[in-house]
C-alpha cells in the first residue's frame, strides 16, 4: 500500500449531502443509478452516476446522507456527466455498499 502524506489527504474534498433526486441510468453499460446530491450551501446540487442497484432502489436513496468526494473534475458517463464521486464499499458479491455518517450533519459538512 502506497502512503500519502497529511497535506496530500487535505486535498480530498470529503462533503455530506443529501440525496433529493435518483432515477435508474437506463443509458448506462452496467446497473447503475442517476443521483443529485444537495451539498449545501456553495456547492449546491451536483450529480452523479452511482452503481449502487445492488442495495438502493432510486425511491431508497431519497432523503439519504451521502459521503461524496466533490473535487474531482467533471467526467463523461455516457450521455451525462458526473460532477462527483459519492463512495461506498463493496460487499462480499460486489455490491456497492454506501459510506454515511452515523447521524444527521449539515449538508455540506467536510469530513474531519
């Protein structure tokens, strides 16, 4: 494993929001879900692809607290493009699993 240092770990944007829009990604190649994300105030809305079908119908994503990197730079999925990375861990089939906080935050709220 790779070690980074602090100043490299400062760098990632780590940001909670919460989930207000979710469809099925029709268009995708593999099962995956569209999902906007409101990150609060100064980052606002953004959206993503999310392979996360295994576990979350788009009506179960509703309403949920995310953990997203909100950072990175714009990419091309297919016919949209993703304004995010929102995080997970997979499962023992490989199952996108999501990564949330334990209790409520303000949306916006940086991981510390």
């Amino acid at each position: 494993m790779e070690t980074i240092d602090w100043n490299d770990f400062e760098k990632v944007e780590l940001r909670v929001g919460t989930v207000t829009r979710a469809e099925v990604f029709a268009e995708a190649k593999m099962p995956a879900h569209k999902v906007w994300v409101d990150f609060g105030q100064g980052l606002g809305v953004l959206k993503t692809s999310a392979r996360v079908t295994g576990h979350y119908t788009p009506e179960e994503l509703v309403g949920r607290q995310v953990v997203g990197v909100v950072n990175f730079p714009v990419k091309q999925i297919g016919p949209m493009r993703s304004e995010f990375l929102i995080t997970g861990f997979a499962d023992e089939q490989g199952h996108i699993v999501l990564a949330v906080p334990d209790g409520a935050v303000p949306n916006g709220a940086r991981l510390s």
